[in-house]
C-alpha cells in the first residue's frame, strides 16, 4: 500500500475546517497537524477531526517530521511568510486565497517554489466544484464560440464578517479581496486566461464606517475601525479586447444575490446561482438548458486535487503563479479606485 500523503493545516479559524474535511474525504492523505496561534482552537480542531499533532508555532510543526505538505489558511498578511518557511522546509503548499497582500509577495512565494522545487497551489475552489469544471470542458470545446465579456456579482446585504477582515492593514481589502479574487479568478479561467491590460475600479465604505451591515458573519464591530471597503465595482479589460465586470459587496440596501455569466459569440452560460446554459436555434428558437453536472464541492475538489498533485509530481490547475497575474489585476484595481482613473494591469 503506498505511503499516504501526510498533511498539516496552518490556521483553524473558518477556512481550516472546510480544508481538513476535503482531506478527510480523500484516500491517499491524512491529517497529521494543527496550528493555530490559538491553541485552544488548535486542540478543538484536532478532537473533531482525530489530528495528533497540535501546534502553536508553524515553525515548529514544520521542524518536525510530522507532514509533507502544508494548507495555509491564516490571514492574509501572513500568506507570504508561512508559504515561504513551508517551502524552504522541503514541504508542498495549498494557501488560501488570496495568495498575498499583492502581486509582488505573490512572485515571491513563486520564486520559493521554483527554489525549493515544491508545489504552490492556490485554493481558488470555485475552479474546482463540478459545475465549474463542467462548464470548463464546454468552453474549451467551442459550445459559446468565442467567450468576449463575462459578468458576475455577489451582493450581501449584511455580511460583514468579522476581525481581521475589516482591517486594511492584514486583509489587504474588503470585499473585493475576499470576493472578488473568487470572481475575478473564475470569469479569467473560463475565459482561458487571456492577459489583462486595463482595469478600472471603483470602491465604497459608506455602511461599513456607520455601523451599518453586519449580520450573520459576525458579531460586533468598531466602525470607526473599519478601514476596508464595504463595496467594489471594477471592469478589466484584456489585451485582445475581451472583458470582465466584477460587483461585490459586504453591505448593500438590497437583496443578497450571486450571479456569474459568460456571454459568447454562439451562446452564454450561468455558473451561479445554478449552471445553465444559453443558446439560439437557427431559427431563432431560445433554447435554456440546464445540464447535469457532478456536485462535487470546491473545498473537496481542490483538497483532493492539491493530493493527486503532490502524489504525481504534476503542476496544479490553479498554480501559484496563475495567482500572480489575479493579484496584478487586484493590485491595478485598488490603484484605479484610489487615483480615480484606469490604470495598466503589471504596471508599476
């Protein structure tokens, strides 16, 4: 029987729980660690899931020889630093989105992978969930002709959640840190990853500073501690002329949706909030289909995936360096919000 691959999850707060059942759902890993600054939700984590091993420090735990590879699921600030001493101690990565605070940490958590010859996943689960992959296959067999805008939206009506979120300096923004790395990253990918050339954003914080907007993703918060925004809005276009158009909000006066489509040159799609598809009859007739599709999850999709990889020796789906060119176009996002006009996407 081949050896299982030996995993340690590095932060035990929301994310860490959804990483551990997606191993736990596999067959050739197991769960040997836990770190959490907090060691008492280390412990807890390590009695609901049967971990052995519980730290405080991830220095320790990847001093021991305890685990091959490692899942990242800190706050963001921290990203860079653990996926890197992760590296450098010879182990594999799967690093919650975002990757990092911004596209030049990312390149150099890419350059300590090259180094140390050693994955660098990135846990973008949306590209994971069977409906997702479903879709994947479609586009790259020319069901839409050619994919020239995609859309999507996720508007909470009051879902600020708490902590380190609201706060700039570890969380890097609000909700398009949080949500719109998941659309941006998805609508690219689909649309097979064309390079981006210009973004223009836009960004919000008019409820989040007031006291407004905070429900069932957390309890209590200091709105004069809010230093994020509570609504973005941004519009990438690419090289070859394609576009993207993001909204994401933590707090609107409006209804809670979620919305992601692709519009082509012979038909369109809907990943969210269910998967269907768009198409015209040559005589006109509209046809809406709604396919069948596996309902595996993202969180286990990318889990097992992140597994299969480290087993095989072979380059994820969505590799660190992939999250790269997401963070450039993150990064050229906040500049356009911040200076008011378009700005180059990898520009300086």
């Amino acid at each position: 029987m081949a050896k299982k691959v030996r995993v340690g999850v590095i932060g035990a707060g929301a994310i860490g729980p959804a990483h551990m059942k997606g191993y736990q759902a596999g067959t050739d890993v197991e769960i040997t660690a836990v770190c959490d600054v907090d060691r008492g939700r280390a412990q807890a984590a390590a009695a609901q899931f049967g971990i052995p091993n519980v730290y405080r420090d991830h220095r320790k735990m990847l001093a021991a020889d305890v685990v091959d590879a490692v899942s990242v699921c800190t706050p963001n600030n921290t990203h860079m630093g653990i996926t890197i001493d992760a590296l450098q101690a010879g182990k594999h990565v799967l690093c919650e989105k975002p990757i990092a605070m911004n596209a030049r940490e990312a390149r150099r958590m890419v350059d300590a992978a090259k180094s140390a010859k050693r994955i660098l996943m990135t846990a973008q689960s949306m590209r994971y969930s069977g409906s997702a992959q479903f879709l994947k296959r479609l586009v790259e067999k020319g069901r839409f002709g050619d994919i020239y805008y995609a859309k999507a939206a996720i508007f909470r009506r009051t879902g600020i959640p708490r902590g380190w979120f609201q706060d700039k300096k570890q969380s890097g923004g609000g909700p398009i840190v949080d949500l719109g790395v998941h659309m941006l990253d998805i609508m690219w990918w689909l649309m097979g990853m064309p390079k981006p050339a210009i973004a223009l954003g836009a960004t919000f914080d008019h409820l989040g500073t007031t006291g407004q907007g905070m429900g069932g993703w957390g309890v209590g918060y200091k709105p004069d501690k809010f230093s994020v925004e509570d609504l973005g809005v941004a519009l990438v276009r690419f090289a070859d002329g394609r576009a993207v158009g993001v909204e994401v909000s933590w707090a609107t006066h409006t209804e809670d949706s979620f919305l992601l489509r692709l519009f082509g040159t012979k038909g369109g799609a809907q990943l969210f909030p269910d998967l269907e598809l768009f198409e015209t009859a040559a005589d006109g007739t509209k046809m809406d289909i709604t396919p069948h599709a596996s309902q595996l999850d993202g969180y286990s999709g990318e889990t097992q995936h992140f597994v299969s990889c480290v087993v095989k020796g072979k380059q994820p789906i969505s590799p660190g360096s992939q999250s790269v060119v997401i963070m450039d176009m993150l990064d050229a996002i906040y500049k356009s919000a911040a200076t008011g006009r378009a700005v180059p996407v990898g520009g300086k």
